[in-house]
C-alpha cells in the first residue's frame, strides 16, 4: 500500500494530495476520498480520474455516481487486445503510450481461461455500472467512448 502511495500508479496527480488514511480507505469508504479530492481541487473547475472495475468496492458505486456531475464511460470494442495490454503493462510496468514515453520488449502469453475470468470480470463491472446509473436518483450525465471508434479512428484524430 505504501509503495503505491510512492509509485506514479496511485492515481494521484503530481499537485493533487490526499491524505494517507483517506487513501487507504478508497474502497470501503470512498466517500472519504472523494471528500478529500474535492477539498483538493485548488480552484479548477474540473475534477477528475479513472476508476476502474478493481478501484472500488462495487456495492459502493452509488457512492461514486452520488457524487459525480458527469461520466465518461471509456471502452474497448476489442476485449482481447486490452487483455494483452494489461498484460504487456504489468510485465514491463510501462502504463502509458505517448510520444516519448518508455518502451518496452516484453513478450507474453496469453492462457485462454485467464482472459475468459477477465473478460466475464469486466463485463460484470459495466453491467454493474449500468444498473447503478438505471437505478440512481440523480445520475450523472454518461458519455459513452470506446477507444477504437472514437480515440483512435483515423477520423477522430
């Protein structure tokens, strides 16, 4: 827990601080860090950060939809090719791809009943996600983007 406070995958800004309890409480009271961003906010108007499918403790969703004003619900159409991503990025620790940013040579397997756990693991999370906005008293406005037709298409660029 301490060396993802340290690590750059805390999720965290460089300028954004919470403070370590808060932090180690994110999934069974994420009102608290939710709390501590906003009082973080040093002014901007916008407010915001991934919250993937293990972020949180899903039964405290509502939570999060409570508090949130907008919603992007970010994709991807090809299930397969984010597996090996996430699979490329734990084996070389390398998180993000952008102009300049660190490579890497890593060469993985892939074993069949992994990717099947994941894949039913995530379509489970955007089921859950969708049944919460359904049933929220006052949901967040939600754009939908997947990053193969609207990121990545050659007409989106």
């Amino acid at each position: 827990e301490q060396a993802l406070r340290a690590s750059r995958k805390d999720g965290l800004a460089r300028n954004v601080t919470v403070d370590d309890e808060a932090f180690r409480r994110r999934r069974e009271r994420p009102q608290e860090l939710l709390d501590a961003l906003g009082r973080q906010h040093a002014n901007r108007h916008v407010v915001g950060f991934k919250l993937f499918s293990k972020h949180l403790d899903w039964k405290r969703l509502d939570t999060f939809l409570d508090w949130a004003t907008h919603l992007i619900l970010l994709r991807r159409d090809d299930a397969f090719a984010q597996y090996v991503s996430i699979c490329l990025a734990q084996a070389s620790n390398v998180w993000a791809a952008y102009p300049g940013s660190a490579k890497h040579d890593h060469v993985v397997s892939v074993d069949a009943a992994l990717f099947d756990t994941w894949s039913k693991h995530e379509a489970a999370f955007v089921a859950t996600v969708e049944r919460a906005l359904a049933k929220a008293a006052n949901p967040p406005g939600v754009l939908h983007l997947t990053y193969e037709r609207d990121l990545c298409a050659p007409h989106a660029r």
